[in-house]
C-alpha cells in the first residue's frame, strides 16, 4: 500500500522497518532458545540466509564491554519470549571484526535487525527492555506468536505509553503496524488519529476516523477522537485568544468571551487553563447558558479519558464547586 492511499503510512519517523505481520508465526527452531553464537566462515548462513524465513537480530558485542554484559540478559529473555517469531545471533567482534567493520559499526552493543537478507533497521547501546519490546515490534513480531490477539493487544499498550510521553514517531509506528494486520482495530485507529492531530494534521485524523463502517464508528475511542476534532474545528471560528484574554481583563463577568477563551485553550493542550475558565463561570453564574460550562466541563472529560491528570483535578474542583 503506498503512502497516497495509506492514511497512516510514511508520514512519521525515519527509520527502517519491515512490514508488520501478526499471527502465522515462523516455524520454530529446533531447539528451546532462540539465540545463537555465530561467526566470520558461518555469518551468511546464521544470518543472512536465515532472516529470508524469519528476523534476525545481531548482538555485536565484545567480552570487555560493560554495557554488553547489560543488554545480553534482557535482549535474550525478549526474543525468547518471541517464541521464534526473531532469531538473536550474537558476534564477538573481538574475534570477528570484518563483518561489524563492513557494516560500519563504531561502537557496542550494536544490535543491527536482517529482514529479507539485508540490514533493516538497529540500535546501538543498553537499551531497556521496553524499547528492544518496541525495536522487534517494528518488525511484526510480538511476544505471543501463537496469540494474535495478545500480540496485538501489547503493542497497542506500548504505543499508548509512547503516545503519553510525546513520542509521535514510535507510537506512530506501533500503531501503522497494527493496522497494517487488522485495518479495523478500533483503538489503533483513533490512536494513530491521536497522533495525527498531535502533529498538527487533523484533517488527516478526520479523513482516517470517516473512512470507517458504522460499527467501528460506535467505538468509545473513535467516538473521542471525533469530539476532539470537532472541538478543534470549533475552536478555529472562536477568534483571536488574545482579543478573547483582552474582553476578559476588561470585563471578568463576559462569560461567552470566557467560554470561548477555554475551548481554545483546550485544542491547544492547556487543559487545567482552560478547565479554570469553567469552573469559574460555574462560580460566577452557574446559569449561564443553561449551566453550560459544567455541560462543557463534562465534554472535555470525555475527550481527556477519566485517567488524565486534568481530568481528575478539574473533577475535584468541580465537586468542590457543586457542593459547597
């Protein structure tokens, strides 16, 4: 599928990646362990010739090497837990220094990923197990091969901890190789429209969530998505905040200047800002618009999720509010 008619394809990070693929899993090696030491005479068989049938990681390492000595256990134990979705082949450059020397490696642990017969992607360092977690789901491979559904199910939970923390790309990346294997999965969908609208690209976000059967549309967390674009478009005919701030610092008690400076401030991500705006309304007049900034309140919380942090703060300001 090529970018132009891939919604959620190409337009996020940089990096080499093979094509997700979840579920018919590689056929397991013989033995219990999926990793293996390899050398200059053995390389294009251990690897090169092996990564057409399935992954494989190199662990360029050296027995001198501290931060080596971390990444081992812990890249081990995820492509164990694989279950032969990747292979781990591990080379002493000590011993075997032309192959990491072709490949340009300048320091260790340098762990490069072969797909198809040839270098796709690495990383170099001790990474945490939850982005080598992340590096081998790039190459459609989950830690449940034989489970689909708990592959995919994982993945989408790393992408969502990416997302949290502003990493566009990798959650960008978790949640395309998703879609990739089920172009219907509701939560990949509305989080790669997340993403989309993070990165100033809500026209895309919508066409992404329109372009969907009516069930999947039903869905709490395509339905958020929605609301959230439609309070982006909202706020673009609201006019100038700074005007809107003006109007306020003049006049307090002009509620609809107010109601309109926080629904700005929500798109633009100031949530706590733009819950104060409400809840001093509420305050104020708790009539206005027929209590429609509690009203508007509530929307917000639909769109943040009952997790977020504002939410849980403006809903105890709010009950502060209701019962005092």
């Amino acid at each position: 599928m090529s970018d132009n008619s891939n919604p959620y394809g190409g337009s996020f990070g940089n990096q080499m990646t093979a094509q997700a693929q979840f579920g018919d899993a590689p056929v397991k090696a013989a033995t219990n362990s999926y990793v293996s030491e390899t050398t200059t005479a053995t390389f294009a068989r251990d690897v090169i010739e092996a990564s057409r049938q399935q992954p494989v990681l190199v662990d360029f390492w050296a027995p001198w090497c501290g931060p080596c000595k971390q990444l081992t256990p812990v890249i081990e134990k995820v492509v164990n837990e694989a279950q032969g979705g990747v292979r781990l082949v591990k080379m002493n450059i000590d011993d075997h220094p032309s192959v990491a020397g072709q490949l340009g490696i300048q320091s260790i642990p340098a762990v490069i990923a072969f797909v198809d017969g040839r270098p796709v992607d690495g990383f170099m360092g001790a990474v945490p197990e939850s982005q080598i977690r992340e590096f081998i789901a790039k190459l459609g491979v989950g830690a449940a091969a034989a489970d689909p559904e708990a592959e995919i199910a994982a993945v989408l939970e790393e992408a969502g901890v990416l997302l949290s923390q502003d990493d566009l790309d990798g959650a960008a990346q978790l949640y395309g190789a998703v879609l990739q294997a089920a172009p219907d999965n509701a939560r990949a969908l509305a989080g790669m429209a997340q993403c989309m609208i993070l990165a100033g690209q809500p026209e895309r976000a919508r066409e992404l969530v329109t372009d969907i059967s009516e069930e999947i549309g039903k869905d709490p967390d395509i339905q958020a998505v929605v609301k959230k674009l439609d309070q982006i478009e909202e706020a673009r005919k609201l006019g100038d905040p700074s005007a809107l701030e003006h109007t306020l610092a003049l006049t307090p008690d002009d509620h609809d200047a107010r109601m309109k400076l926080a629904k700005i401030r929500n798109v633009e991500g100031k949530r706590d800002e733009a819950a104060d705006h409400l809840l001093l309304i509420m305050r104020r007049d708790r009539a206005f618009d027929d209590d429609g900034a509690r009203r508007q309140l509530l929307q917000f919380f639909e769109v943040w999720g009952v997790k977020d942090p504002a939410t849980i703060a403006a809903r105890r300001k709010l009950s502060a509010v209701l019962f005092s």
